[in-house]
C-alpha cells in the first residue's frame, strides 16, 4: 500500500505526513505537491516544504502545471479569461493543482470510477471541524477510483505543532491563516486589503487581470472600487491581516472611518 500525502506546503499536511511516515514507513509515504509560482508561493513555504521532507527522508514528488515558474494564478485566469466556474471553483486551482494531480495519478496509479484501487490512500490534511469537505473528498475521489483517510480528524495524533520537531511553520502564518498564494482568487476583502498593502504589484496585476477578463475577483465590487477606502485605512493604521476574525477586523475599520465615509467621493473621504 502507498500513502499518497496531499502535500500542499501548509502546517496541516507537514502534519499528514509526519503522522503518515511514523504509521507506515517512509518507503510507503509519497509527498506530492504542486509547485506554484515564486512570485504568489511565499519563498518561506518552499523552505518549510523542503525542511519537512528533509527530516522524514523523503524526496518531494512534483506534479506540476507546465509553464509553473512563470505563470501565476492571475496569468492563468487571463489566458482562459475567467476566474471561477459556476459553482464557485477557482479555476486557477484547477489549471495549477487539480488537473496535474489527476494527471499523475492516472499516469501512476490509473483506476476505474467507483472501484477504488488497494493499493493506494490518498491522504489530506482535513481535520475533525471539517465534516462537509471531508465528505465532499471522499466521494470525488471515490468517483474516480481511489480511497481516502484523514489522519488529522480520525487518527490517534502523535505530533500537535510541527515545531515539536524543531521546524518552523512558514512566516506567512504570521499573516495569513493558511500558506496558500498572497492574492488568493478565492479569499475576501480583508485578505485583499493584505495585497493592497504588502504587495502593490500583484494588487495592480489583479486590477489588470479583472478589466481583461471583464469580471471582478470579489463577488460585489471590482478591486479599483476598493482603493480609496484601503488607501484610508492603510493611512488610518488599520493593520494588515486575517490573525483577527473578519468581524472584528471590520468592525474596528467602521470605527476608524467617518460614519459617512461610504456616502462621500473619494476625494473627500479623508
């Protein structure tokens, strides 16, 4: 039997294949990720994916889009000219992440639908909180002919925080909730205000990318709309980041503007 680690370069998964290689062997456990572009994929997490797979031995094994290094999410979305199919999909994900990952495993491990292989786990880094995508996980990946587990939510744990090996999880955690790309086309204004802020380049790429395509990245309101409010909050002191739940982080904005901020042109906000 493999154990086939979804190793997506996020504390979570580090975690699945600690846990994985201690319950199985490491000859047995394959780390496969997909390496997302240096310009969204934090140097830090490529460290951190690189420190884990050094400490259990294992070479990390690469299913990647072609055109990778060069092409982020945005350059992705550009050339199909959409952000997300209808029912919400990011299709930047399935250009980069799902459709490499049913790749290799067709090439590797091909299967029939509904008649899941022995010989092979798929395992992800879901935990006990998340009962509706650990569902959703095993049906998709039933359809297609494999098994799932999910040692996080249904194993006996032997590990907590990776740094109880010594590691340090990416500096992104310091920030974000998660090690996905800065600029994620599936995230919301406050992880955009993030963009604004930290990195102004992509923040005018995905301007760039929403007046190409003709749609917008968020649901209600196209990112140039945004600007004047996050350019005052920015000079207001509002700090950038998801370590505060979004209702208080905007709570705390509506503190900080004027009460009739949403009602003034933007020249006469501040």
């Amino acid at each position: 039997m493999k154990y086939i680690v979804c190793f997506s370069g996020g504390h979570s998964s580090a975690l699945v294949a600690i846990e994985a290689v201690r319950k199985y062997g490491k000859e047995n456990v394959i780390l496969l990720n997909h390496d997302i572009s240096p310009n969204v994929e934090d140097a830090d997490i490529k460290r951190f994916k690189r420190e884990v797979a050094e400490y259990l031995g294992i070479e990390i094994t690469y299913a990647n889009m072609d055109g990778w290094e060069q092409k982020d999410p945005l350059d992705v979305c550009m050339e199909i000219s959409a952000f997300k199919v209808d029912n919400g999909t990011a299709l930047c994900t399935n250009r980069l992440k799902t459709e490499p990952f049913y790749k290799w495993l067709n090439e590797n491990y091909p299967s029939k639908p509904f008649e899941p292989r022995d010989d092979v786990t798929i395992l992800y880094g879901f935990d006990k909180n998340e009962v509706n995508r650990i569902q959703r996980r095993i049906g998709v990946l039933l359809s297609k002919g494999y098994k799932t587990d999910f040692p996080l939510a249904f194993w006996e744990r032997t590990i907590q925080n990776i740094e109880e090996i010594g590691i340090q999880r990416p500096k992104t955690y310091q920030i974000f909730k998660h090690a996905n790309c800065i600029g994620c086309l599936k995230s919301g204004k406050q992880q955009w205000y993030i963009v604004f802020c930290l990195r102004p380049d992509l923040w005018e790429k995905a301007k760039r990318a929403e007046e190409v395509i003709g749609y917008s990245i968020l649901k209600d309101v196209y990112l140039e709309d945004l600007e004047c409010k996050f350019r005052t909050m920015k000079e207001l002191g509002i700090v950038p980041t998801e370590k505060v739940g979004f209702q208080k982080f905007w709570a705390e904005v509506r503190k900080a503007l004027p009460d009739d901020f949403d009602n003034k042109p933007c020249e006469c906000a501040v």
